[in-house]
C-alpha cells in the first residue's frame, strides 16, 4: 500500500467516513479496488513460479546430495560397539 493510498484512509477515519462504504457505493472505486486484488493475485502467482523455478538447480544438488549421503549412512550408521 502506498503512503498516500495509508494517509487518504487516515484522513477518511478521521472524518468518520468508512473506505468499505465507499468501495460500496461507488462503482469506479469498486473497479479499481478490484483490479488492484487482481493484478495482486497475479503478481504472487508470478514471484511464486520465479521462486520454484529458480529452487529447481538446488533440488537437484540437494537430491544428489542426499543420495550420497543416504550410501555413506548405510555404511557408517552401525555404529554399535
């Protein structure tokens, strides 16, 4: 949220005015409140595919990993003495 969008709604508080009624009545504030969700919604889809897509050399380095250390575990992990 933008500081000026944070200081409008202080504003509104303060002169006993409610955003959700506003969104409420008014349809161009409605639309825009809703493309905002949207273009939201869409951005965290966007930054969650970015993240998954740049894990993916680490998955395998890591898999790599753990088969190494999975071998290594069988050989040394009876430990009883």
């Amino acid at each position: 949220m933008s500081d000026l969008v944070a200081s409008i709604r202080k504003n509104v508080i303060n002169m006993g005015g409610s955003e959700l009624k506003a969104i409420a009545n008014n349809e161009g504030l409605r639309i825009l409140w809703q493309s905002k969700q949207d273009l939201l919604v869409e951005m965290n889809q966007a930054k969650k595919s970015a993240a998954e897509e740049a894990a993916k050399p680490y998955m395998l380095l890591i898999h790599d990993i753990d088969a190494q250390y999975a071998v290594l575990l069988q050989f040394v992990g009876d430990n009883r003495e």
